[in-house]
C-alpha cells in the first residue's frame, strides 16, 4: 500500500495542474492515467483536429486565391500523409511537454494503468493500493455510440479513429449534425471529399438559435457539402468495399462514415459504486457547486462530471477547486458564464443565452442583429457569411448572450465574455473607441442597435 496526499485518475485538462500545483507545494500526489498525458484536447480533440482545420483552410484560401488576384498554377493537391504527420506532430510535442514537466516534480509520481475504487480512500492500478484522503476524478470523456441497425457490423469512424486517417475518403458520410461532425464535415470536404452529413433533427447545431442554425446550413451548403435533416431510419450495411448507409430519403453509398452523435462520460469502469460515488441516468458524475461529489474528499472534474465538454470548463474546474482548496477562496461553479465556439470556417463564438432561451426566461429582452457584408473587416477579406447578435435584458441592462458567425468570430465574442463575467452594462460598451478595422469595432454600434424583441 502507498499513502499520497492526493490521487488523480485522469490526466486531462483539470487534474494533472491541480496535481502539478500540489506537488509543487510539496504534497505528494500520485496521478493515474490508463493511456495518454493531456486528455482528449492534447490527444483527440483540440490539438490535432484545429491543425487539420488549418491544414483544411489553407487548401480553402488557395482554390480562392485568384479572387485576391493570387494566380497559382495546376490543381491544388492535398498530401494526407504531411497532413496527419502535422497534427500528429503538435499532438506529441504537446504530449511530451506535460511529461518533462511531471518528471520535474519530486513529489509527484505518474502511474500508467487503469485506475479503480477500491473504497472511498484506496485505488488499485496496476495492482497496487493507493490511498489518499482526497481523490480527483478527471478522466473526460469517449465518443457515444447509437445502437443503429447494421452499424455495428461496418467499419465506422469515430472522432477519435478519423484523425488517423491518411487518404482522404471518396464520400464521407457523417452521422450527426453537431459541433463535432460539422467540422469534420466541412474539413474532408476542403480535402476533397464528397461530405453529406445526415441529422436526425431539424436543424443542424440545434443547441442554437433557428437563424444561426441556418446559416450554418447555408455554409455547408456553399461548399458543396450535401445536408440530410429529419433523417429517420438509419441503418448500415457491407456492399462490397463501400457502406450504404439508409434512412427515409433514400440510400446513400458511402466509402467512409463518420458517427458523431455525441459523447458519453469514461466512468462505467472506475468502481465508483464501490466508494459510493452517484452518478446521473447518463453516467456522468454528479457534483455540487464546488465539484465535490456526494461522497467527503472526492472531487469531479471535467467532462466526466457533465458541467462542461470543453478545455476551457475543464480548466475552470481545476481553477474553481485550486481556489477554494488552497487559497480559501469560495469560488462556485455557477458563477460560470457558458462560452464555446464551433470552428467551422467561418467560426461561431457563443457565450450566454440563446435568443430562445432569453425569451423562455419571461424577461424584456433586447436583440441587435448586423449581417457580416456589412461589417467592414470582413468585406475587406471577401469573406462575409454569417451575422452578429446580441441579446440583452431591458430592465438590468445586461447582456446575456450573444453569437458571432463570422470571420474571426471566435476571437471578436471575447470582449462579450469579458463584459459579461465583469457584469458590465451594456450602455458602457457603446461609447468605447475600439480599432478599426476589426470584426470588434461593430460591438459598439450593435450595443446601439438594440431593440425590444419583437
């Protein structure tokens, strides 16, 4: 049996820097991971899938260069191979940047191995008791797969699976028409692939309001990527070296598919029944305020606790416990203002409210719109899909929300998120001079468009 301070299962985006924290104020902290330093972000998600985005832009820009009146010469051509060995590039470097830095630390020891409740103080990996008085659940989460007629029986793609791949698909269809497969979709359709995407519900991006989802729809279309909505009836079948894939509009024959139908939290095999730990109908750890599950000195952070999919909310657990554990702060989980952004091209920053959800609120809001081929930067660039929109609250003079499809849209939403965490009214930003020419420059102007909705 060996005693620690703290036992961490998972190295993902929480655990590994409170862990690295505690070490470094002399603690003795054990972390267990049964595969990879860095979670999904480092390994199969952020990292690797924004450098092939970049890789999927840059094929993008030069078909269009002569626009610019950029000629190039002959076909664009795409080589996979430099592609992969890019992403899987940034990924190691990644990697091996979190193992220098544990090596460094001497009271921190990195266990590979499948980590397990023994009870609420003890986890066995690799056949050794581990006890500690205070232990930390971070071990995300995996693709979640649908029990679809056929599917189990072809050879199917995952988001975890597709980034190795190193040709690019003749036809690539993707199940789901979410954050993950938008993406994707738009991604091996800049490569060179035929791209449909196939989506149960009315709407791609559902979480968002009608009129970005239909933009969004309007962006995928531009590229040549065929969109199927209320698609019912899926199933999968072998046809010679190809996948038909039926649903009520038809059969299409696909020589590659991609299911991204969500995901699903890795806590079916921690023995969290054994240390009492409660869990939600879909697996996911359930925690209080301050991250603590329902059992005394065990924590839940990241995906796996169902309070956030991304780096950032999984960074922010680490921040929130950190804090409260050792600077005697009290900082709280519902302080924390949702922010993400879907990284088709052009981008979607979203932070707060929906317009619907501002509305089912029952308050008097305010909404601004302004279309992207009337904000300058992005005529400039020739590149105006999509639109801006804030949503605010009449009586508090609040914003609580806003959604920015758009050239740079993930960067220009920051100055929202700030406002919004500083609680800022929103007749402050109206008269701030901001530099032009950016996308940011229009928040002021948008703050001054606001209007009752109608």
């Amino acid at each position: 049996m060996s005693e620690f301070d703290a036992i961490f299962i998972g190295a993902g985006q929480a655990g590994p820097f409170l862990a690295a924290r505690m070490a470094s104020a002399g603690r003795k902290v054990a972390l267990v991971e049964r595969k990879y330093l860095g979670g999904t972000c480092v390994n199969a998600g952020c990292m690797p899938t924004k450098t092939l985005i970049a890789s999927a832009r840059a094929a993008h820009v030069a078909r269009g260069a002569s626009d610019h009146g950029v000629m190039i010469n002959g076909e664009i051509a795409i080589d996979m191979t430099i592609v992969h060995g890019r992403a899987e590039k940034v990924t190691l470097n990644a990697r091996h940047g979190l193992e220098t830095w544990f090596d460094g630390l001497d009271t921190m020891k990195v266990i590979y191995a499948q980590g397990r409740f023994e009870d609420p103080n003890t986890i066995v990996a690799n056949g050794e008791r581990l006890v500690a008085p205070q232990i930390f659940v971070n071990v995300g989460a995996r693709p979640s797969i649908p029990d679809y007629p056929g599917l189990a029986d072809v050879p199917y793609l995952t988001s975890t699976s597709i980034i190795q791949l190193t040709e690019v698909p003749r036809h690539l269809v993707v199940i789901g028409g979410s954050y993950i497969g938008l993406e994707f979709a738009q991604m091996y359709r800049r490569f060179g692939a035929q791209v449909t995407v196939v989506e149960r519900g009315p709407y791609l991006a559902s979480r968002e309001d009608e009129d970005i989802s239909d933009a969004i729809a309007g962006i995928m279309h531009a590229e040549g990527i065929t969109v199927q909505t209320r698609a019912t009836g899926l199933s999968f079948c072998k046809a010679a070296d190809d996948i038909e894939v039926t649903t009520n509009n038809g059969t299409i024959i696909a020589s590659h598919v991609l299911v991204a139908t969500g995901r699903r939290p890795n806590t079916d095999d921690l023995g969290l029944d054994r240390a009492g730990v409660k869990t939600d109908d879909k697996g996911f750890i359930v925690v209080d305020d301050r991250l603590s599950t329902n059992v005394p000195g065990i924590w839940a952070l990241g995906d796996c606790n169902g309070q956030g999919a991304f780096t950032h909310t999984s960074y922010n657990d680490f921040e929130i416990v950190a804090a409260n554990l050792l600077d005697g702060a009290d900082r709280k989980l519902s302080d924390r203002i949702p922010a993400y952004a879907l990284y088709i091209d052009p981008p979607l920053g979203r932070v707060g409210m929906t317009e619907r959800q501002a509305r089912a609120s029952g308050r008097p809001i305010l909404v601004s719109t302004r279309p992207m081929n009337r904000v300058g930067r992005a005529i400039e660039k020739g590149e105006t899909q999509g639109f801006m929109k804030i949503v605010a609250d009449a009586g508090t003079q609040q914003i609580l929300g806003a959604a920015f499809l758009g050239i740079e849209g993930d960067e220009a939403i920051h100055g929202i998120i700030d406002a919004m965490n500083a609680r800022t009214p929103y007749p402050h930003l109206q008269w701030s001079v901001p530099i032009h020419p950016t996308v940011s420059e229009l928040v002021p102007t948008l703050i001054g468009d606001l209007r009752a909705a109608s």
